[in-house]
C-alpha cells in the first residue's frame, strides 16, 4: 500500500488541487460563462413567458366562470320574462277605474298590481330589468321594429308605441322590446 500523498493525489482527480487545472480549461472558461448567460437569459425568458401565460389562462378563467354564473340562469329568465309579460297583458286587459265600480272589481286591480309590482322588484334584484323604449331612438339591438307610422310629431327614427318592453339580465339582452317606429310623413315603408 503507497502511503506518499503527493502519489495518492496523482491517482485520484478528486483530490487533485483545483487550481492546478490545465491551462486550456482556463481559457474556455469566459466562453463557457457566456455560454451559461445566455442559457440562463433564455429560461429566465422562457419562464417570464410561461407566468404570463398561466396569469392569463387564470384571468380567463375567472371571466369564464364569472359570465357563466351571471347567466346560467338565462333560460329560465326568459320564460319569467313570458310570465311577466303575461301578467301586464292581463292588467292591461282589465277595464279603466271609473267611479262607483264595485269594490271586488277596485280590490282585484289592486291585488295584481301589487303581484306585478313585487314580481318585477324580485326580478331586478336578480339583474333582470325591463326597459320602456316608447320615444327612443329605435335600436336594433334592443328593439325589434314591428311596424312604421308616419309621424309629424316624431323624429323618423324614434319609437312611438311599444307593445312589448325590453328585458336584459345583467345587461345582455333577454327579449327585444317590440315596436312601432316613426317614419317622415309621405314616406314610403322600409
């Protein structure tokens, strides 16, 4: 068994001394340091790239499951709009208070008008709203125009009879109102 250290430290690079490296490693080391900048710039790039894409897969999401809450209910909306509908037709339909009508008759409005006052108080605070477009300027993407009207008391353009309201759910069109639109006197239907 060899006991000379300087023989030992021959035989096994582990224990040879590091700054005694060749000089040709030496001279590759700046080209090798450049080399890892550069590799090290590219996966600091890489990464930065990849948060940015995760930050925006997440942002996307979020809306995503944002909008399908705020709207799931769509559907169902629109028959409760129906309902609603249906109701003002009803009350509609009901003939003018007069003087000395019956009481049943005076109590029955009054009971639906209270009805249709809490269902559509119920329905906005779920985002659903109905809009009056009567003296508005038409909108084809709110109003669904059913018939002109010549008009000399109107600007062509603007709604002069709604037979139906506009009904949105947090903003996003439900149902068009259904008009009638003014038209310049003499002028010729669309």
């Amino acid at each position: 068994m060899n006991t000379d250290p300087s023989a030992q430290a021959a035989a096994d690079p582990a224990l040879q001394d590091p700054a005694a490296e060749p000089l040709s490693a030496a001279h590759d080391e700046p080209a090798g340091a450049e080399q890892l900048m550069r590799e090290r710039d590219d996966m600091r790039d890489r990464w930065m790239r990849a948060e940015a894409e995760i930050a925006n897969v997440r942002a996307r999401a979020k809306r995503d499951v944002d909008d399908t809450r705020q709207y799931a209910v769509q559907k169902f909306a629109t028959d409760v709009v129906e309902a609603a509908e249906n109701l003002r037709r009803g009350l509609a339909s009901l003939p003018a208070a007069t003087e000395g009508e019956p009481d049943l008759v005076t109590k029955f409005r009054d009971g639906l008008l209270g009805v249709e006052r809490s269902f559509v108080g119920i329905l906005e605070r779920h985002g659903i709203k109905s809009t009056d477009p009567t003296g508005q300027l038409y909108d084809a993407n709110l109003h669904q125009a059913m018939s002109e009207e010549p008009s000399t008391e109107h600007p062509p353009g603007t709604v002069v009879q709604a037979w139906t309201q506009a009904w949105t759910l947090n903003g996003r069109l439900l149902k068009p109102a259904m008009v009638v639109v003014a038209k310049r006197a003499g002028q010729e239907a669309a």
